[in-house]
C-alpha cells in the first residue's frame, strides 16, 4: 500500500515529497536488496513476458528471474503470454488487479498499448518496458532495451564493406523476419532494407519466421525450392531462425558460411551461436543484449529512492564476424568494431 502510494505521487509528477507521501523509506540503493528495509515486505513486480520462443528469450527470462528474487527484496509473478497480445494484454489487467508496485513489460507487438497504459497510470502502477518498443504510447516510466534499426543498419554495412572486400558485385537477398508487428522484427527490417535499397541489392523475398527455429526452417524450405540457385545472402533475424534455416540449406544441398555459397546473417548472439560464427557456419552475427533486467532494478532503486529515472535506456551492444577482413564499420555516422571471434571472445560471452 505505501508504495502505491508513492507510485501514485510520481505519476503526479513527484509533486509531493516521499516522507509527505508515506513512502518506504527511500532505502534501496544500488548495492543493496530493493526491498531492504522496507517495512512492506518485498517489492512486488509483474512481468509479462512475450513468450519462450528463442534461446535469446530464455535468457531474458533467466536474467529477470535472477535479479527479481526474494533475496533481492522482490516477489516476481512472471507471465509467459506465449506470443499472444490478449493474453499480454489479460497479464497486464491482472496485474493492475492484484495491485503490483511495479509492472514490467516486453511488448509482444508494438502497437494497441494506450488503453492499458493509462489503466497502469490510474491505478499509479509505474510500467518499465523491457526489449521491444511501444509505438503508440508514451505512458510508461521508463524503456530499456536496443535499437532494432541500428542492428538492422550494422547488418548491411557489414555486408556492404564484406562483398566489396570480397569481390561480391551482386546481392540476392532472402529475409527470413521476425514475428509481425515485433518492434524488433521492423527496427531490423527498415535498416537492412535502408542500406539495400541504397546499394542497389535485390531482397528476393521477405518473409516472417515468428523467431522459432521451425519458422526459420519452414521459411528456408520454401525459399529453397523457389529461389535455388539465385540468392547468395541469407539473413534470420535471430539466432534460432538461423539454425531452422541451416537445416533446410543442409538438406536442399545449400552451401552457406565461410566456406559456402551463401553469406548467413544472424541477430542476437547467443553464445551458442557465436561459436557457430567461430566455426565459419555464420559469416556474422548482430547481438541483441538480453540483460535488462539488472537495469530495471536500478530503476526501480531510483523510483523507490524518488528519484527520477532516464525515459530510454540503451542496452551496450556489439557485432561478431567468422573473418577479421573487416574490422569497422560506420552506422549512423559513428565507427563500430565488428569482433572478430576467437576462443577468447566466445569464452567471454555472458549468455
Ligand atoms: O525482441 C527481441 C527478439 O525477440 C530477439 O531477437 C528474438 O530472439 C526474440 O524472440
């Protein structure tokens, strides 16, 4: 109840002070439990996770499961929605109804969240959106997560700066997408398309693989029976699409990696299939960093000490290669390193 009420008081734009308000205590700070000291009990956050739909998610899952436990002064009530918006949207309204001090949120899809923000907002529950974006709403506290468009924008200057070392004039592309409507899936989309259409590629095909590895592999079989023999660049927008897709080059007797014919792009650099990328298997790999969650905490110290929080928080990022022919490129403007991967740099990887 106290900390609805300070809930409440920072959605009336911290108009009044934490002691005025009868907050906690404000005791939290970064090395200690969020909930130390309160006289509440822990802090209660729902989370209502897309689904389990790829490694990447499980390790999303795992990292808010780790952070927001009962010994970092938290009750977590996660909610595995399955990659389904109603369901997304019944967890949410639970939540609200069970009277959570904080909702988290990883929206399945980036539109239709108005509505439920501003119940979140009346009912002065503090929502934290996590990964994927929110598009038609700004009824949130805070956001952490990555740039989609800037991974999608890396993917084609790499591929732009490898076929020209390489020697490569032409490009025909397959897209194997994401899940429709993912923010992830349309950030990715726009800047692969952005440098291709700027270069002149061919995307012969574009289609959705919903992130799963039998999507991935659904798609790859079909765009090898009907493009064999006419494209040279493949790009799953995640990890697990990649290896449905490597199945189904395998068995229609593709060539693709370091050594093959077709250059295979992947995002979200699951260690895994990071090693895959060492193995020459896949050419590069864009990560997708699923630690957001020890970022939510310290948000969630910041709103308990009444503090106010950064809106936007940018997970830290980076771009993996088989080869080390290309060692920059320029995304925006800004040079990035793409890593080479070694022993050293796989034994490194976090998740
Ligand atoms: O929203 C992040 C994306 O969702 C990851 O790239 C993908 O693996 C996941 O399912």
């Amino acid at each position: 109840m106290k900390k609805k009420l300070l809930a409440l008081s920072l959605s009336l734009a911290m108009a009044f002070s934490l002691a005025a308000c009868g907050g906690n205590g404000g005791t939290a700070n970064s090395n200690t439990p969020a909930g130390d000291g309160s006289d509440d009990g822990p802090i209660q956050v729902g989370f209502a996770q897309v689904g389990h739909e790829s490694d990447w998610r499980t390790a999303s899952t795992k990292s808010a499961q780790d952070v927001f436990s009962e010994e970092n002064g938290y009750e977590l009530s996660f909610v595995d929605c399955d990659n389904d918006s109603a369901v997304q949207l019944d967890a949410v309204r639970n939540f609200i109804q069970q009277g959570m001090d904080y909702i988290i949120i990883d929206p399945i899809v980036d539109t239709g969240w108005d509505a439920v923000l501003t119940e979140c907002e009346d009912a002065g529950i503090p929502v934290i959106i996590i990964d994927r974006t929110i598009t038609d709403s700004d009824k949130y506290t805070a956001w952490v997560g990555s740039d989609f468009k800037v991974e999608g924008l890396a993917c084609g200057e790499w591929l732009k700066a490898f076929a020209a070392d390489k020697g490569i004039e032409e490009i025909n592309a397959l897209v194997i997408e994401g899940s429709t409507g993912a923010s992830a899936t349309i950030g990715r989309t726009d800047g692969f398309k952005e440098i291709a259409d700027r270069e002149g590629w061919t995307i012969l095909d574009s289609q959705s693989g919903d992130f799963t590895e039998a999507g991935g592999q659904e798609v790859m079989e079909s765009y090898c029976q009907s493009y064999k023999g006419q494209f040279n660049v493949v790009i799953c927008q995640n990890d697990n699409e990649a290896a449905g897709a490597m199945t189904a080059m395998d068995a229609a007797g593709v060539s693709y990696g370091v050594d093959g014919d077709v250059i295979l792009v992947s995002f979200d650099a699951n260690k895994p299939y990071v090693q895959l990328v060492m193995d020459g298997k896949i050419n590069a790999n864009f990560e997708c960093n699923p630690m957001a969650a020890p970022m939510v905490d310290e948000i969630i110290k910041q709103l308990e000490n009444n503090e106010t929080p950064e809106k936007e928080v940018y997970v830290t990022e980076s771009w993996f290669a088989a080869e080390d022919n290309i060692k920059t490129i320029t995304v925006n403007g800004e040079e990035q390193e793409m890593v080479h991967v070694t022993q050293e740099v796989l034994d490194a990887r976090p998740y």
